[in-house]
C-alpha cells in the first residue's frame, strides 16, 4: 500500500464520525465549514496547533472551506503584531485558510443590533451591580443564584441605558448588557451572563468607534452562523457554555444553527501553555522572547528547528479525543527525530574543545578524507575532512583516570577518529590550575579508512573531531526542556521556580566541519554523536551559531525511568 493510500484509509476519529452522519442526513446540505478562531492576545502554541491541524483538515478532507477568523473582542490585550504573527504560523504549518480573513470585529454592529432586539424582547437587560456582588449574586455549583435588583426593567429603559453604554456616557465597570435566561440553572453559565462590558480602549481595527465590547460567549457561536459555519470545533474547556452557544442562537433568531463540537485539548508534559504564563515568561525576561527555542509556542519551535511536517506528524499521532491527557515531551522530540534523522546532512562539531597535536603528523599538512554525507542516502553525496597536525576532540571524550569499560582516549590509551585514524595519548598537558590543555598524541597511518592492520588490537571507541586549523569556530545553543518536573503549575511552589537552570547552555568556542561553510538561516545538520542542530536567526559572517534541535537519544526517558 502506498503512502497515499495509508494517508487516505487512515482510522478516523469521533468527529469524523459526527460529520459522516450528518452529511448522511442532509444536515446543512451535507456541507463541511469549519474556522479556526484565534484571539489575538499572545503568539500562538503547540497546542493552537493541534486546532489549526483539526479545523483545517476537516475541512481539507470534506472539501469545505475553513476560515481563519480573528475573535478581537477584548482591545486592552490585542495587537496587531499577534494578528500577523498567527497568519505567518498557519501559513507555515501548510495550510491556507479559504476568502478573505474575518475579525470578531466586523460584526460589532450587527451584534449591536441583535442585543437590541433582545432588550426590547425582554430577555436581555442592563445591570448596575458591582463585579463582587454580581459574584456572590450568581451563586454556586450547590446553591442557586439570585436575581439582580435591575432584572427587571423595561425594555425602554434598557434600550435607553445599553445606548448610553455605546455613547460613553457611563463610566467603566458601572454596568454590564446581561442576557435574561434563568439564575437557578444548574449550568452556571447560563445564570444570566454578560453580553457586554464597557471598555474604553481604542481597538486594533476599528479605532475609538465602540465603548462596549461583546464578550466571548455572546460573539463567537453568532459569529459562526454570519460565516456559515457548519462545525464549530473547540476545546473541552467550552463543553459546559454549549447550552448558552445554542441558546443565543435561539433567542437571536438567526437562520444558520451551527453544532458546536467539543475535543480534548493538547496538554503537554515539562510546559506551560497558559497564555498568561507564557506572557508572564516574556515579560519577566525568564526567556529571551515569543520566539524563544526552550517555548512551546510555534515560532519558537520553528526557530528551535521543528518543521511542520514533524508537527503536523505529531498532532496526527495523538489524535482526536475527549478525553483529557499530558502528552509526553518524549513523544513530539521522537516524531522531531524521525523526521530530521531523514532529511539532515551529517557533520562533526567539538562543543567543548580540548588540542589534540597528532606529533607525528607532517607539519602544515593537510589530508582530504572523505565520508558521506548522508549514512542512508548515497544520493546527497559525500563531504571533505580535513586532517591535520592539530585537531579538536570533545572534552567528554578524555579521561585521565576512567574507570573499567571506558572506551574514549585516556593516558596511554587508544582510540578511532571517526573515519580518521587511530590515535594513541602519549603526554597530558595541563595549566598552572592543573587542567587538562592539550593531549600529545600519535596517529597510526596504517589505520586509515577504518582499516585495522593486522596483529593490531581492534580498538573500541570510535570519538568525533575536526581540524583544529581547517574548521569554523561557531557558536552552539545547547536548548533543553524550561522546566524541570513534568508538571510545573501542579507542583508544590510557584512554577518560576521550576524553570531548569541548564534549559539553555551557550557554548561560544565551538568548531564544526568546513562542510557547514554558507549553511543558511534554518538549515538542519545531525552532529554525529551530538544532535540535530539549525541554524540560528542570529548567525553573521562573523559568527557562524547553531541551535540544539534535539539529542540524539532522549535522556529525561532515561533519567526518569529510574536508569543511571
């Protein structure tokens, strides 16, 4: 079966089966239309992708449309900024949205007018009680509400009242546009819940035109039959305001009733994907902006080295439930891994560089050795090595007293170059502190290519390098996991305090394979025995910098399970 034909007989899933009975039944003439419905108050995340992956592949699977809709209904939080950026994250996970972009906003006036017409109905009216009394006045999940003392005024003193809120003749938080429905319902969303607030803050698009701004509730299923929409997806968190989704469609009146839909949404382990935390990251500088690697947001991935197919992948594995889990960090870096171990060129990089003088090399010499630059795909070529006199080896890969079973070089001990030579360590020298500067060490020529010459004891380790002469020296972003236990906000202290001192580790004085010369913004290479690795937004001429995609294996699966 090819990949297509797997893609297409994919298992589906709950929603799936929701649709296929509807267009089984004429429902909406059998038409498909979703949207994805971003506010724009913060970049968005991971979990943001799961959504964008869902709406836009139904709506891709069922040949429908999917909007992309921006609900702006709160000015003090929305910027323009986050309005471009959401457009540039859909676009680069693949999708596109159908028409034109819609906006929360451009239906204010017609959502004006449908308050209106619910005042002078009677079952919407204007209220005065302070924000704590409307609190204690609503009520509980065990006890019923009360009525507010301003339940009943008339309509005509609604109207007049709702008017001088658009006006700006009433003060902020002084009154409120409840709707009229019932304060002794066991859902406490529909004790009466406010339409409108007044909110005197310029707005992003339509300026200082408005004075009362709708709330979420009120805006968004409406804003789902002005646009058609057949299948409003949201997340679990929305399952107990359905009842008031469906009842200001009824009481509005309105022609197209679209379903509202409910799945689990995407939580993930070693993360916080609150907005208010995540802007509360940025603000207090704990991380180095939206955009940050150690981010679960989607431009940080994107800088961090994910690609949207890996994401795309990812969110087609967890697949589509109601019910709520913690997704496991190990399993979007695996999905990563999979899919960068497939397309990324190989290269060496010494991260922590300790002089390796190969003494019985020629002087000024320099010997073309060659490897792959793909083990698996021919196809994409070879690479040159430079050898010389002098080399770089990782600091992690000397020991001066190593314990049985250590395979890397030590005093008198032997180790492979990889797709070099092997070099035996004839003299440690170190500083006035005592710390290890340099290894004397000589090559056996006979050894080249892998070759072991007879009578010779194969040797074990087998240690990465480059040229200490013929090399770039860069500098490498070693990013890691922000927090250090699985779940930070249900920890015992505040969340800050589970930031992991070691989620990024710069290394300034690193030196990679010539290979890497005129690598490009974004650019994948595989480090061997390292990482995967991109090239960073910040690179110069001067300064060639790398950040760490992911390890080559998952060591927090490790270090959790208990292993050593």
């Amino acid at each position: 079966m090819s990949a297509e034909e797997k893609e297409n007989n994919k298992p589906g899933h709950f929603i799936n089966t929701i649709i296929d009975k509807d267009r089984a039944n004429g429902k909406h003439g059998g038409k498909v239309h979703t949207r994805f419905p971003p506010e724009p108050n913060g970049y968005l995340h991971i979990g943001h992708a799961k959504s964008i992956c869902l709406n836009f592949g139904l709506a891709e699977e069922y040949g429908g449309p999917c909007n992309l809709r921006f609900d702006d209904t709160n000015p003090e939080t929305e910027k323009m900024e986050y309005i471009e950026a959401i457009k540039k994250d859909i676009k680069w996970l693949g999708f596109n949205w159908s028409g034109e972009i819609c906006y929360s906003s451009d239906y204010f006036q017609k959502l004006y007018e449908l308050a209106l017409q619910m005042i002078d109905e009677g079952i919407a009216y204007v209220c005065e009680l302070t924000p704590e009394q409307t609190r204690e006045y609503r009520g509980t999940l065990t006890e019923p509400g009360k009525n507010s003392p301003f339940r009943d005024r008339t309509p005509q003193e609604n109207r007049e009242l709702f008017e001088k809120m658009k006006a700006g003749e009433v003060e902020e938080g002084k009154m409120v546009l409840r709707a009229k429905i019932d304060m002794s319902a066991s859902n406490i969303n529909l004790r009466d819940p406010i339409m409108y607030r007044i909110k005197k803050a310029p707005h992003p698009r339509t300026g200082s035109a408005w004075n009362i701004y709708p709330m979420y509730d009120w805006t968004h299923g409406l804003s789902d039959s002005f646009e058609g929409i057949t299948h409003s997806i949201c997340t679990l968190e929305f399952q107990d305001h359905r009842p008031l989704y469906d009842w200001y469609l009824e009481a509005t009146h309105v022609p197209h009733r679209p379903q509202q839909i409910e799945f689990a949404r995407l939580n993930l382990d070693y993360t916080v994907m609150s907005k208010r935390k995540l802007i509360q990251l940025v603000e207090d500088k704990h991380v180095h902006g939206w955009d940050d690697p150690r981010m679960p947001t989607i431009i940080g991935m994107r800088r961090r080295g994910y690609s949207p197919k890996a994401i795309r992948e990812f969110c087609d594995r967890i697949g589509v439930t109601k019910k709520d889990s913690c997704i496991t960090m190990s399993t979007l870096e695996s999905v990563v891994r999979e899919d960068l171990d497939e397309t990324s060129p190989r290269a060496m990089a010494v991260l922590d560089p300790i002089k390796v003088t190969i003494t019985n090399f020629p002087e000024g010499e320099v010997e073309k050795l060659s490897a792959q630059i793909h083990p698996k795909k021919e196809e994409m070529g070879r690479r040159e090595i430079p050898f010389t006199k002098d080399i770089y080896i990782d600091r992690e890969d000397f020991m001066e007293n190593p314990p049985k079973g250590y395979f890397r070089l030590s005093p008198g001990g032997q180790v492979r170059l990889r797709y070099a030579y092997v070099i035996t360590c004839d003299e440690v020298i170190k500083d006035d502190q005592g710390h290890v500067v340099e290894l004397k060490c000589t090559y056996n020529s006979d050894t080249g290519g892998g070759k072991t010459p007879e009578g010779m004891k194969k040797v074990k380790g087998i240690i990465h390098w480059v040229s200490a002469t013929e090399s770039l020296k860069s500098e490498v972003r070693l990013y890691d996991r922000l927090f250090n236990v699985p779940n930070p906000l249900g920890a015992e202290k505040d969340y800050l305090e589970y930031i992991n001192p070691e989620s990024l580790i710069v290394k300034k004085n690193a030196y990679v394979e010539l290979s890497m010369h005129g690598a490009l913004m974004g650019e994948h290479v595989q480090f061997e025995r390292v990482g995967f690795f991109c090239v960073d937004y910040d690179t110069t001429e001067e300064n060639l910098v790398f950040n760490r995609t992911v390890t080559l294996k998952d060591a927090w699966l490790k270090q959790n399970s208990g292993k050593s």
